[in-house]
C-alpha cells in the first residue's frame, strides 16, 4: 500500500511540474552581434594599409568596447580614428551610440615595419544592449 501510494505521489508530482512549466524545455534565443575584421590580402614592407572592422547586430546597441591585439614587431597603429586607443601591440576600441545602432563600421591605420605574417585579432569584446543596458553575445564570424 505504501508503495502505491509513493508511486502516486511521484506520478502526481511529475505531472504538476509538467504542467506548471518546471520540466517543460523550450529553444531560447539570445540576442547577438558579429564583429569581423577585413584585412588586405597583399602588403608590402612600409606601406600603411588599412582594417576594416565591421559590426553587425540583431538588436539596437549602446555601445561597444572591444581590445584588438597585433604583433607590434611588425605593424606599427597610427592612431586617426578618435575611438581607437592604445599601443605596444594591444589597442582598445571604445565608443558609445548616441542613437539606437545596429551597424557600423570602424577603420584602424596600420604601417607594415617587416616582412613577415603579423596577427591582428580581437581579445575581449563587451557589447551592450540599448534597451535593457546589458551585455549582449558576440558570435564569431
């Protein structure tokens, strides 16, 4: 009898949970953003070229702050472009949108001091949400 009875009890159970969502599984979808770099394929020894960083979001954006490194023995950052700062190889890209953005694009200047592969890629990237203020996935491009 008492066997029966936590049987029911557990049977119950499951049930109540099932119907009050507990157990019930569904797809969530965060909100995200792309964040890529397009760098020239061909660079010759002390010409500057330049990076394009492009930003693509499926939500409006307050503003990004994201720090990009490079081989600093190789490439020299010319600073032009007033929301990038920073050097000895790591450089932090910081601005803020006045208006609810979904893309944008930034340029950085670089110089090539050698021959050679030189890396340039990106450390840590916070991005944050325009209507809630929090911090919103960066998915890899």
């Amino acid at each position: 009898m008492k066997k029966k009875i936590a049987i029911l009890l557990a049977f119950l159970m499951v049930i109540g949970l099932y119907v009050t969502g507990i157990t019930n599984q569904r797809t969530a979808y965060a909100k995200t953003a792309q964040l890529s770099m397009e760098i020239p394929n061909s660079i010759k020894k002390e010409n500057e070229f330049k990076v394009r960083i492009l930003l693509d979001s499926d939500v409006d954006l307050y503003s990004i702050d994201a720090f990009i490194s490079y081989d600093e023995d190789i490439l020299e950052f010319i600073p032009d472009c007033e929301y990038v700062t920073g050097s000895a190889g790591v450089l932090e890209l910081r601005d803020s949108y006045e208006a609810e953005t979904k893309k944008k694009e930034y340029e950085l200047t670089f110089r090539a001091l050698d021959t050679g592969k030189a890396q340039i890629s990106f450390q840590e990237i916070y991005l944050i949400d325009y209507a809630d203020m929090d911090y919103i996935e960066v998915m890899p491009s």
